[in-house]
C-alpha cells in the first residue's frame, strides 16, 4: 500500500496540480491586495469616501453600544454584523481572478491547441462525420458518436 501510495504521489500529475495550487494561492494574495489596496480605495472615493471593507449592518450591538468607526470596532465590541462590505470585495476579486485566468490561461491554451490540431492529418482510413465532425473509420455506414446515417 505504501508502494502504490508513493507511485501515485510521484506522478507528474499530482506534482503539477501541487505547483498549480501553490501559485494559485500565492496569486489569489495578489488579486485581494490589488483589489483591496489599489482598485476599492478609488472606487470609495468616487462613490463619497465610503470604505467597503467598513460596510456593515449590525443585527446586535456589542457590550459598547454602536454606532461603530470601522468594522474592527464593531468585532472588538462584540456586535453581530453582517459584513456585506468585504463581501463586495471578495466578489470584486473573483472577477479579476477569473478575467486574468481566461485571459492569460484559457485562451492562450485554447489558441495552442487550435493550432495543434489544424496541424495534425487525419489517420489514414478515417474521415469526418459530416453532422457532428468526429473522426471515424472510413468503412463506416453510421457515425459511432451521433448514430447519424452516412451515405459516403
């Protein structure tokens, strides 16, 4: 068991995503600071000054009673909020995280694998479904994949 526990570890694969979660995490602190410290500190100021990581509502007031300066205040107080401030700001990140992941990522791996496959020849004794374009034998009558009726 500890022989094929060890097999599995040291694949490529697993080693990868170990690397790939590694810098995801690393990028992810990234993304929060750029949203955090560069991005929301203009957006605050164009909208009135408001500070979203402070935007709170406050179901139940601490031992100090409210209104509360920051949500640091609140949460030292005691009170119960609910921190839809941060929330926009997590929302905020996700989208940066997703727009520069399919951006610098997908459509760059997308863009190499088109090209990888209009270089690529089809086998020979093979053709292409005309309905839904996958590769089967040429002697083929009906496609294997869309049950579709050839006539060549």
């Amino acid at each position: 068991m500890l022989k094929d526990f060890k097999t599995f570890i040291l694949r490529g694969n697993v080693i990868d995503m170990a690397v790939g979660i590694i810098i995801g995490i690393a990028f992810s602190a990234i993304v929060t600071s750029l949203v955090k410290d560069v991005i929301m500190p203009p957006i605050g100021l164009l909208v009135g000054k408001i500070d979203f990581a402070n935007m709170m509502w406050v179901f139940k007031e601490g031992t100090v009673p409210g209104p509360y300066a920051s949500l640091d205040a609140a949460q030292a107080a005691g009170a119960v909020t609910l921190n839809y401030g941060l929330f926009i700001n997590t929302i905020i990140s996700f989208v940066i995280l997703a727009v520069v992941v399919f951006l610098f990522v997908i459509r760059p791996i997308a863009h190499m694998q088109g090209i990888n496959k209009t270089n690529v020849p089809a086998a020979p004794g093979t053709k292409d479904c005309p309905f839904c374009y996958t590769n089967i034998s040429i002697k083929a009558t009906r496609c294997p994949n869309c049950t579709s009726i050839l006539t060549k």
